[in-house]
C-alpha cells in the first residue's frame, strides 16, 4: 500500500483478503504501531478494536452468528513501514571551520 508519495506499507497477512490487507496496511500507514501482536498492548485497548470491528460487521450487514469469526479472522505475520526520507540524516557542517581547517594544511 502506498499512501501518498512518502509512505508504504508491505503486510503479510494470515488469512482474510486483499481487501483485508489493504485496510490493514492503511491503519499501518496511519497509526504507525509498535507492536505486531498483543504482547506489548494493554487488554483493555484489544477489547476495544474488537468491538469495533465487530461493530463494523454488524453495519456490513454480516450474519450474527460470524461476528465473532470476524474479529478474529486474520492475523498478521509481518508489516514493514517505509517513509521516504526516514534513516537519512542531513550532515551538520561548519563550513567556516572546514576552511580553517584546511587553510592550515
């Protein structure tokens, strides 16, 4: 998924669908998470999306009896974020010092 011209997102996801993947790298995109799975998350927050995903089911039209399959669906195997310009850093430079340094040679 490419959002803009600076950032893409690459998922790998263990079921689901294209769809699916593309919404994923999209909440990657935006949230730019830390954690790939519910080690490093609060359980209060992960009963929250549930709900919501649920929620979002329920507006989908999907039958009762899978909203719970839903939630828990798909899960994924691996995401890596790229923003364009992220790792490079612009050098600090003073050129005044750089041309003392090498009048002196």
């Amino acid at each position: 998924y490419i959002h803009g011209s600076k950032i893409g997102v690459l998922v790998d996801v263990v079921g689901g669908d294209d769809a699916l993947a593309k919404d994923i790298a999209m909440h990657i995109a935006a949230a730019k998470p830390k954690s790939l799975d519910a080690s490093g998350i609060a359980p209060e927050l992960i009963e929250a999306e549930r709900r919501v995903a649920i929620e979002k089911a329920k507006e989908a039209g999907k039958p009762e009896a899978m909203l719970e399959k839903i939630a828990d669906d798909a899960s994924v195997a691996s995401f890596t974020m790229f923003t364009v310009g992220e790792g490079i850093e612009k050098a600090v430079v003073d050129y005044a010092a750089e041309v003392a340094a090498a009048a002196k040679v």
